[in-house]
C-alpha cells in the first residue's frame, strides 16, 4: 500500500495569562474539524497546539500568585491539556515554549540565521516602565504605561536583530510564486501591501525581560516574543531532526487574524534566513464578539465552552462556531442563536431524523435495513440530489467554507424531511407491494442518513458515531473514506445498534440560565456558590448550595458578605427569560442593576418602592446578557421553591447594613 500523503497544521500556541474562552476554542475546533476530515481524505495527520509561555507578562502573573514562574506556567499549561482533553480536542502534539525540545529549536534556529548572516546586535529604544520592568510598545516620549499608568523613560538596551528588511523581495516573491499562502485573499491583500510598504529589521532579543529562553554564550540575552513563540511550531515535530520525522514544513497554520502578519512575514522570513522549508498555507479566520466588542474578563463578556458542552455537548458547539459565521469573518456570539440553531438544526433536523427513521425500520422491519426493490422516480430523486450533495460538502470542505459545507448537508436532511412526509410509509398497508414500497422508502432514507452520517463526522464526532452504531453499519464512521462515498452502499440486513440519545430539545430559556449560571461559577468560583440566578431562592434550581448542616463557618466568614437594605426603584421583564426580572435597586451609596430569579411569582409593578435584603459584594456576573450587581434575598418556599422576598416590619433606612 502506497503510504499516505501527511498533513500538518496547527492552532496558534495559547498565552497562559488565562484559560480557553470560545475564542481559542473556535480555531482549535477548526483545526480538529481539518484533521478529522483530512483523515477521511485519506491523509496521515498530525496536529499541534500548545501554550506560549515565555515574557513579562507571565513573570508577572507568578509573582501575584506568589509562585516561581516555572510552577506557574507548568499549572496553567495543565490547565489547558486538560480542558482540550475533556472537549475531545486533544492535539497529537501539545507544545510548550518551556519544553526542552523548544528551547534547542530556538537557539538551533539562533544559530542558522546568525550564521547566515542575518543576526546582528544592535540597540533598542524604545519606551520603558522601571515599575513594571518592560519596554511598552509602539509608546512615544512621553506616554504613560498602559498597565500601570505611570510615565515611561526612553531607555535604550543591547538587542539582537533580525534582518527582516532583506526579506521583503524574497517575501513579495515567495507570495506571488504561492498564490495560497495566505487566505483568505482579503488578508492576503493587507499583507501584500505591508510588505510593499518596506520592512524595518526586528528586535528579537531582550535584555531587560528575565522569564524566556537564554540566547546562548549571550546572557542576559534572552529570545522575545516571536522569535520564540512561532518556532513552537517546528519544535513540535521534531526541531533540528524535523527530516526525521517527516512533518515540516506545515501544510497549515489556523491563526486568528489578529496574529496574520507574525506568520506569513516574521515566519517565512526567519525559516528563509535559516534555509529551512516554508509553511504551505496560513489561513487566518476573524473574531467571535460579545455584544460586538472583544472578549475580556475584565468587561465580564467571556464565554467559556465548558458550561456549553455540559448542556449542550460538544457537538453542539462544534456545529454552531462552525455553521454560525463564514470562515474568515467576524461574528457574534450569542447564546440565543446558539439554543436556536441547537433546537432546529440538531435535535428538529439531524436527531430527529435518525431516530425516527431507525423507529420506523425497528417497527416495521423488525430493526433490520430493509433492502430496496425498485426505485421509484422520489426515491430515484432523492438519490441523485443526495449524489449531489457528496460533491458539493467536500467542495466547500476544501475551501475552508465550513458554513456552506453545513448548509449543503442540512439540505440534503431536509429533502429527506421532505420525502418522507410526501411518501408517508407510515400510511401503508401491510401487503406485498406496500411492504416493499416501505422497505424502498426506508432503505433510501437510511441511505441518505448513512451519507449525511459520514459526511458530518468531521464536525460531529460524538453524534455521528452514535448514529453510525444505531443504522448497525460495519466498522466506524471514521474510518470511511470520504473519496469513495457515494449512493449504494448501505450495508442492509443488520441489526440496528440500541436507540441513541442525541440531540435532546431544551427549553430556549431554561438552558441558557443554565449555561450562564455554570459559566459564572467557573469565573468567579468563590462569589458564585448557587448555580442559581441572583436570588438567594433560584428559579429553577431548588435551593441553594448550602454548606451541610455539619459545616460550620466561622464569623468572620459571614462578615465577608455584606449585605445590605435596598428599595427597589424600577422593575422590568426580559425579553426571552421569562424567570427573570431586571431590577434597579437603591443600596444607599448608589443605584444597582440587579436581576431576580423571581418573575413567575412577582408582578414588576408590585416591586417598585420595595425594601429588600441585598447581597451587595458578590462579583457582578450576566444573566441572558444582562449584566447582574449583587443579589436580592428571598426565601425559598416549598417543593417547586417558590421565592419569597425577605424584607422588614419596621421602617429601615435605605443602605443600612445587616449583620
Ligand atoms: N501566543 C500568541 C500566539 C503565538 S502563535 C506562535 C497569542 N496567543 S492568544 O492566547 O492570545 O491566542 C490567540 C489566538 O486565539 C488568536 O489568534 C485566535 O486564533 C484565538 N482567539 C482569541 N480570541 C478570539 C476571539 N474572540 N475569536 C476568535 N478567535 C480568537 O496570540
């Protein structure tokens, strides 16, 4: 057997000041959607992620959290494997920039470009601040530091450079030779332009930044930046043996478009200077926004995949990064359009149809695909439009057009929607002609389902699997070869595997609080003990997570809520909660906005002027995007535990504090 082509690609390696939001998710999502598919396609396929661990930044977070850098860096690097592994996007390789195979990379790298003669050291000025021990970028004389806001001094340090400013006819050829390099053309265009512009030489060496890999016989000199982080990528199979291993060079870097120019200028020139192969493609796609704007745990606008995979599963969120936005452009994320497309695409399209079509043969054919006699000109129709729909997915699979590829296939389900309902098997008989004219139906459905199965496995591992075992087809779905797939080859007669769960409809409302209270959880672990809205009684929830009876807490603990008398000023329901109200609340030193776990039971208008108990130091969290300061607290009443406000006899000034 002749030995499969390779494919490597790679996400961008993660800073660890932070854990994965839907952001990061959404190209290391991609990239296992490419691998996955690229198996099919018969590829031998390696995929690389990492965490970029290196510069002041992180010297920084460690001394907060008062650990070495090295202890620092090694959790939260456990922390992302881990999370990755739980959202079954392991990569076959996970890279750290404190690895040692990467510190001999970068150095052996070093080492080719100085000795080509593109290294020389220089001097750097630039902007510095002496208090948190950094060079500012792109700061004139003058300004402050953004991170501290005092002012910088123009201090000047021995660097070693890179001359990029060699580079910009070989980059400019190298583009026009390898017309796909950069994708999508927009960006290729940006790019092209830069380059033209001119390049000044790099910076890539510090001496002022302690935490990062020693440029040897050379200290204090330490590698920065990019020089560093995007060797990960060679570093990762193989390093100076990358012949060995037969991976290098890339065939593709997945890379948000925030970080296009690090790779397809600073790349390919530093691999150029060293006379190593150049990657084949970069491919950078656009931004998932929150209410429009950037994601930041600062702006409490952060959405996490975990709590969406627990709901949701995993699937799910695949399906929606990848169906929502067009490959290469911005858009929002909202978790409305998340629930919505979950309801009607999976469970109402995708689910709904395997279950039903595996109930029916189990009725009807004893659990066993019948074989189709002949076709009928619908049955013939469906085929043939199905046929189609191979060509076209994979089309937009090798496009990167993963919306499309989706929307094609979500055709091709819905014709089968169409014909059954227009064939309705389950409105005949029981005579000869009628059973075969049912077993025609069924075989053809469960032939498209087979197609459909295979052809969304990249996107769908979990559920596509499920289905695959529950039409009792052979082997597994991944092991199908996607360039020979085509109508007719069901494997009829087996038993059907047992019935699956698989898409499960939620109610819109119910799930998104759901999600949101768990995503609030895991921000705030200590503020957010109840997996509750802001009542102490949650809707939905029952009560609250109490510590057991056996639990006790010492006063000084209570003493660290503080809780306060508030009077509710104005009272709304929000649109598409219907448990919620939006409260404004007076605590005295200010006007809070509060949402309440408490619509089913209280009337807004009956609230305004209310003196209620609020929790008024607990970290602000969002409720269905509405943003929650504090929490009211009521009394959770019976079975269904209905919320009680608690409030005062006597009359009790507005801010007074409880105790
Ligand atoms: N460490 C550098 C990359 C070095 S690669 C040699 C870095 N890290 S990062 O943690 O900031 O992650 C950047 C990548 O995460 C982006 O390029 C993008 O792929 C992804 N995203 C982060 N936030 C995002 C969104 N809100 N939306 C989509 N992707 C974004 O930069």
């Amino acid at each position: 057997m002749p030995a499969k082509p390779k494919f490597y690609l790679t996400t961008p390696i993660y800073y660890t000041n932070g854990l994965p939001h839907i952001g990061h998710t959404y190209t290391t999502v991609v990239a296992d959607v490419i691998r996955r598919y690229k198996r099919m396609r018969g590829y031998q396929v390696v995929m690389t992620t990492g965490t970029d661990e290196h510069g002041v930044n992180v010297e920084r977070a460690a001394k907060n959290a008062g650990v070495p850098e090295s202890e620092f860096v090694a959790k939260m690097a456990d922390a992302w494997r881990a999370l990755w592994e739980e959202l079954g996007l392991s990569a076959e390789e996970f890279v750290r920039t404190t690895d040692l195979r990467h510190v001999r990379t970068v150095q052996w790298l070093f080492k080719l470009c100085r000795e080509n003669g593109y290294v020389y050291k220089g001097h750097y000025t630039g902007q510095y601040c002496i208090y948190d021990n950094a060079f500012v970028n792109d700061a004139k004389p003058g300004d402050n530091c953004p991170d501290c806001g005092r002012p910088t001094e123009t201090l000047t340090e021995e660097n070693y450079f890179f001359k990029l400013s060699a580079f910009q006819k070989p980059l400019l050829d190298f583009y026009k030779k390898n017309p796909d390099f950069i994708q999508p053309e927009s960006r290729k265009n940006e790019i092209v332009s830069f380059v033209e512009g001119g390049l000044k030489d790099l910076s890539i060496t510090r001496t002022t930044v302690r935490w990062g890999i020693p440029v040897p016989g050379e200290e204090p000199h330490v590698f920065y930046v990019w020089f560093d982080a995007l060797t990960a990528y060679l570093s990762a199979v193989g390093g100076p043996d990358y012949e060995k291993r037969g991976m290098w060079p890339a065939d593709l870097h997945l890379v948000g478009k925030d970080i296009i120019r690090f790779h397809t200028v600073y790349w390919p020139a530093f691999l150029m200077a060293a006379m190593l192969p150049v990657p084949k493609q970069v491919w950078a796609h656009g931004w998932f926004l929150m209410d429009a704007s950037k994601m930041s745990k600062s702006k409490g606008n952060v959405v996490l995949p975990r709590p969406i995979a627990n709901m949701l599963g995993m699937d799910a969120l695949r399906y929606f990064l990848l169906r929502e936005v067009a490959f290469g452009q911005d858009g929002n994320f909202s978790y409305d359009a998340l629930v919505t497309r979950y309801n009607s695409d999976l469970a109402n399209g995708l689910g709904n149809l395997a279950s039903r079509t595996a109930a029916m043969i189990e009725k009807t054919f004893a659990g066993k695909i019948p074989k189709a006699g002949k076709l009928e000109a619908a049955d013939e129709a469906l085929a043939r439009e199905t046929q189609a729909g191979i060509g076209e997915v994979l089309d937009y699979f090798e496009k990167m057009n993963f919306a499309r590829a989706l929307e094609s296939l979500w055709t091709v389900i819905a014709a089968a929607d169409k014909y059954l309902t227009t064939q309705k098997p389950w409105s005949l008989g029981d005579s000869e002609a009628d059973m075969q004219r049912k077993a025609n139906i069924l075989a053809t459905t469960a032939e498209l389902l087979r197609i459909v199965t295979v052809l969304a496995h990249p996107v769908l591992p979990d559920s596509t699997a499920k289905i695959w075992t529950l039409l009792g087809q052979p082997g597994s779905v991944c092991a199908v070869e996607l360039d020979g797939l085509r109508w007719g080859q069901l494997t009829t007669g087996a038993p059907l595997g047992k019935p699956q769960t698989l898409f499960p409809r939620v109610e819109k409302s119910e799930a998104i609080e759901r999600i949101e209270s768990m995503a609030n959880e895991e921000l705030n672990p200590s503020t957010a003990p109840a997996p509750a809205p802001a009542t102490a009684t949650s809707a939905g929830s029952g009560a609250a997570a109490a510590p057991a009876a056996s639990e006790k807490i010492g006063i000084e603990d209570f003493a660290k809520v503080e809780m306060r008398v508030g009077q509710i000023k104005t009272a709304e329901r929000i649109v598409g909660a219907d448990k919620l109200l939006k409260l404004t609340v007076d605590i005295g030193t200010e006007i809070r906005q509060i949402c309440a776990g408490i619509a089913q039971f209280y009337e807004p208008d009956s609230l305004i002027g209310r003196k209620v108990a609020v929790v008024t130091n607990l970290a602000p969290r969002k409720l269905r995007g509405v943003v929650s300061n504090g929490m009211i607290i009521a009394a959770s009443v019976g079975p269904e535990g209905r919320p009680v406000l608690a409030g005062f006899p006597e009359d009790v000034e507005i801010g007074a504090r409880l105790k």
